[in-house]
C-alpha cells in the first residue's frame, strides 16, 4: 500500500468536515446587538423655548434731552443707576451762542413793549391807526412768547428724573457741547412692564390669555412664572412671528430692552403610552419603534403625541410594557433577531 493510499481518507474527512463548517457559517440567522427599553403610562408636557425683552418706549421710557445747544457739565447719574423721582441727572451750561440768543430774545421783547407803547400814545394823539396798535401789539406778543421760551429751556439746563427708575443709557459725556434735542440719558421708569415674546402664528391661535408662562431673565436671575396677558397673532412683518405679551411686576427690577426667553407648554398628553425619544425612527414622515417580542424585532408604526426631550407619547402603535429599541436600532431590520448589549 502507498503512502497517498494511507492518506487519502484522512484528507478526504477532513475536506467534509470544513465543508460542514463553511455552510452553517452561510446559513447562520443574522443578529442584531441593541439596548432595550419599556413603555410605560404617565404624563408628558412638551414645552417651547420664545425669545422677546422689555417694551421699550410709552410711558414706560424717557428721553431726557438738551433743551438748547450747550455744554455738558456732569453727568451725575451713569448708565445702571437706580434714581428716584426729581433726582439729578445731569447739569448743563448754555454755550456762548445759546447764551447771545437768550439776550437777543430779550433785548427784541423789551423793544417791541416799548413800540408798542409809543404805537398806543400815538393812537390816543391820532397820530397812529387801531391797525397800527394791533401790529405793534402781535409784535411785542411774538417776542415776549420768545423771551419766555428761551427763559423757560435756560432754566432746563438741570436735567432730572421725571419718575423713579434706572438709567438705561447716557448720550453724552462732560465736556461735550451738544445741539438741542440731543438725548443725554434713557431712563426706564421702575414699575410694571410689558414683555413681547415672538412666537410662531399657528401656535399662537391655540393660546388663551391667562395661560401661564415661565420667563428667564438675561442678566441671569432666577426664572418666574406670570399669565399672558394677551396674544397678538398677527405676523410681524420682519419677523413672520406672532406675540405674545405679558405684565411683569416692579419687584423683578426689568429695564426696558432687556432680553429674555420664556418656556411654554405647548402640548400635553395625559394617561398616554411613553417610549424613550430614542426610540423613535421615521420613514419618510412616518415614525416607527421596533418593538422587541421573544428575541425578535417587530416594526411598529405609531402615532406619537408630546414630547419633553426625553419620552415621547404614543398615541398608537405600542402598549405599555413592551419593549423597544433604544439603541441599535438602525442596524435591525423588521424580523431580526436581537440581543441586548
């Protein structure tokens, strides 16, 4: 007998054996590796983030300005004061220009009372026509309204607080000569405001007054809840957002202007069937749990209710208790057998 003799059946076992293996290996039931979780009944609210700030402007806000050209001599009351009624401001001084159209106003009112005295004595001489008294009366009435005027501006030089409130800005700085009507502080009056919040128009028609909503603040103070006072769901024009406004008391210290973000809850679902948000799949617009049964994933379509971020309700599709793919999921496909990680 031959050494090949010897060997051949050997060789030929071995042959049947691999060949044994490489099948089982083809026909091996594919497996997916993921993470579980179980749907439960209860609660969820899901919220919105709005941005807006303080009304400005109405009679919530003032410009205090320089009634005449002249000079800045102190600005006593910086941006971020807290001031109370009557309380200074700032000082000006009347500039050289300002100060010769005070005398000039003055020097003209009291020469026109003096035409018009002589115009009177002329009259009762006959020397002069009733149309010349008249004339010379609306001239020295001109004058005088300009004399009292400029009289009345000089002596707003001293710029005070009309209300208590705070400085939100200041326009000029000591030593600056200013043009009348330049603004040399924004006061915010302390109080009441009102909060405009931007909102999308169709969430806006499903909201009452008197719903509440939690405002934080953007200087970081604590948040608060107040109700909205009222729903404006006209778009901006810029802004294509609706408003929504609400009354914030004295207490909080809000500048107008100031920035801030609110949350709102903008839908619920009550006693509803929860599921991890990471859960959720879409298929074209469709969402879909797999739902995991004896080993096995199953695809559910569903339909899903509100959602905090973290749960999501469903309305159909899934019952509580069952199992479903949290994560792995884009690896399984309906029918696939799985195991937990």
């Amino acid at each position: 007998m031959t050494r090949t003799a010897i060997f051949l059946p050997i060789i030929l076992a071995l042959a049947a054996c691999s060949g044994g293996n490489a099948d089982e290996s083809s026909t091996a039931t594919p497996t997916a590796l993921v993470a579980l979780g179980k749907a439960s009944t209860g609660d969820i609210a899901q919220s919105i983030t709005l941005y807006g700030e303080i009304e400005r402007g109405g009679d919530s806000q003032i410009v205090l300005s320089a009634p005449v050209e002249a000079t800045v001599v102190s600005v006593d009351a910086p941006a971020g004061s807290a001031v109370a009624a009557g309380a200074v401001i700032a000082h000006l001084r009347a500039s050289p220009a300002s100060q010769a159209q005070f005398r000039a106003a003055f020097a003209d009112a009291s020469a026109a009372q003096q035409a018009l005295a002589r115009a009177q004595r002329l009259r009762t001489d006959g020397l002069a026509s009733d149309a010349d008294v008249e004339a010379a009366r609306s001239r020295a009435a001109a004058a005088s309204a300009l004399a009292a005027s400029f009289n009345e501006r000089s002596a707003g030089l001293t710029l005070r607080a009309p209300h208590a409130g705070f400085v939100d800005a200041t326009g000029a700085s000591a030593g600056d000569l200013v043009q009348p009507g330049t603004a040399i502080a924004t006061l915010s009056r302390s109080g009441a405001v009102k909060a405009r919040f931007g909102i999308d128009p169709a969430r806006a028609r499903g909201l009452a007054a008197g719903s509440p909503i939690e405002v934080h603040p953007g200087d970081g103070s604590p948040p608060f809840v107040v109700p909205i006072t009222g729903i404006s769901p006209v778009a901006h024009a810029q802004t294509r957002l609706a408003s929504i406004l609400v009354q914030i008391s004295a207490e909080r210290a809000l500048a107008a202007g100031q920035p801030l973000s609110a949350r709102l809850v903008a839908r619920t679902s009550s006693a509803a069937v929860t599921v991890p948000y990471a859960a959720l799949l879409d298929d074209g617009g469709q969402p879909f749990v797999f739902v995991v049964k004896d080993g096995v994933a199953h695809r559910r379509d569903v339909e899903i209710g509100a959602s905090d971020g973290k749960q999501v309700a469903v309305l159909k599709g899934v019952s509580d208790g069952e199992l479903v793919v949290t994560d792995g999921a884009t690896g399984v496909e309906d029918g696939m057998k799985v195991r937990t990680k």
